[in-house]
C-alpha cells in the first residue's frame, strides 16, 4: 500500500505491508496491543478498514406515543440549554432558574409536537426506531515496510494470552495434602508406622489401612503360633 503527501507539512508513510488481517476491529486492536507492549514503535502501524457497509439496528417498533416521547425528550434538552444561555442575562439566581424551567417546559411541549405531526405525516411507512453504523469486513494492521520483519518476529515472542485454563481433576478420594506424604503415579503412599503392616491393595481400587502390632503380644510369641500352624 503506497501513499504520497497531500501536503508540504503532512507525514505520511511511503509504502505499508499488510501484518495481519482480521474480520473484526477488537482482534486488530489486540495485535496493535502487542506490539506495544512489546516496545515495537507504533508510530509505523495503522488500522484500515476496508469492505465498508451500513448497518442499520432495529431497536424497537415506533408508534406515535413514542415520537411524540422521544421529541418531548429532545425539546425539553434543546429548551434548558436555551433558557441556561438566557438566564446569564438575569439579576438574580431566582430568574435564572425560573427562565431555564420555562424555557425547558415550552421546549418539551413543542418537542412533543413536533414528533408527533413528524410521525404522523410519514403515513406508517416507517413504524420502527433504528440506529446506523459504518462498519468495516475487515481490519488490516498495516506496518511500514522497514519494520514488517521486525513486527513478525515481536509477534511471533510474545505469546498471545490463553482464553482458556487447565484445571486438574482432585482423585476420587478426595484431596490429599502434601504433608501426608509422597505421591506416585497418581496415587499417594503414606507413610507406615513403626511396627505396622504395609496397606494391601484390594480390588476397586482402595486399599486396607495398615494395622499396627500389638504390644502387648511379643514378637516370640506369634511366630511360635504361626510355627504350629505350619505343621
């Protein structure tokens, strides 16, 4: 995209390259972002909108109460700021209130008048209200030439934020704090009393609990049980 000056004082950018384009102006406004955040000068950068189109936005259906409303709203502002300049011209702060009320008083009776016959005469050819915007199909972010490989590599560091956020699942069993010991492939193994049985996994997934030895049965005692239970 080249330009040339319209003007001896006018600065304008010789040639532009297109950095990226995008279907809304919000996605070009971030890029534009970036770049900034980034240090890059974005003096050299421009937006441009191309693909214009008028939009019109219906907002609601018109009928003569509300014409008549909307120009009662209208004259009553009008008259207020009529009769605010007029009362600068007055003596004392009573008329000058008074003047503006007046004058906002007379504004939306007339207002209202005026919307109404307005309304009237248009035959019910056009019973909705709307609002018009120019809008664009697409937003190019435009560099200077000289700074187009400087742009890209800026882009390409500086990661673009994450919409989303990756949240780990808690196990079945509910949370388990650090503190209670060491975890291993998923599973946390607690540590084991002195003197107790290691935990033994049954099936579904859990496990016993240790069971901690009796000190009141010696040690001698059981394996001479467990002797004669051999033979």
């Amino acid at each position: 995209m080249r330009q040339t000056p319209t003007g001896p004082n006018t600065q304008v950018v010789v040639d532009r390259r297109v950095l990226a384009g995008y279907d809304n102006y919000a996605a070009a406004q971030r890029t534009v972002d970036r770049l900034s955040d980034a240090g890059f000068p974005v003096e050299n950068v421009a937006i441009v909108g191309s693909d214009l189109r008028l939009e019109e936005v219906v907002t609601g259906r018109m009928t003569k109460g509300r014409a008549a409303l909307a120009g009662a709203g209208s004259g009553a502002l009008f008259g207020a700021v009529v009769g605010m300049f007029l009362g600068l011209f007055t003596s004392t702060t009573l008329s000058f209130f008074m003047l503006m009320l007046w004058a906002a008083l007379w504004g939306t009776v007339m207002g209202a008048a005026f919307g109404f016959i307005n309304h009237l005469f248009t035959g019910g050819k056009r019973d909705f209200a709307s609002r018009s915007a120019i809008v664009a199909g697409r937003y190019d972010v435009l560099v200077a030439a000289s700074h187009l490989e400087h742009a890209h590599a800026v882009l390409d560091s500086v990661a673009e934020p994450a919409d989303t956020m990756v949240v780990e699942t808690p196990p079945a069993g509910g949370y388990v704090p650090a503190s209670s010991g060491h975890t291993v492939s998923g599973q946390a193994v607690s540590a084991a009393e002195p003197g107790s049985v290691p935990a033994r996994p049954v099936p579904g997934g859990h496990s016993v609990p240790a069971q901690p030895s009796s000190p009141d049965r010696p040690v001698a005692a059981r394996s001479a049980h467990e002797e004669g239970r051999r033979f």
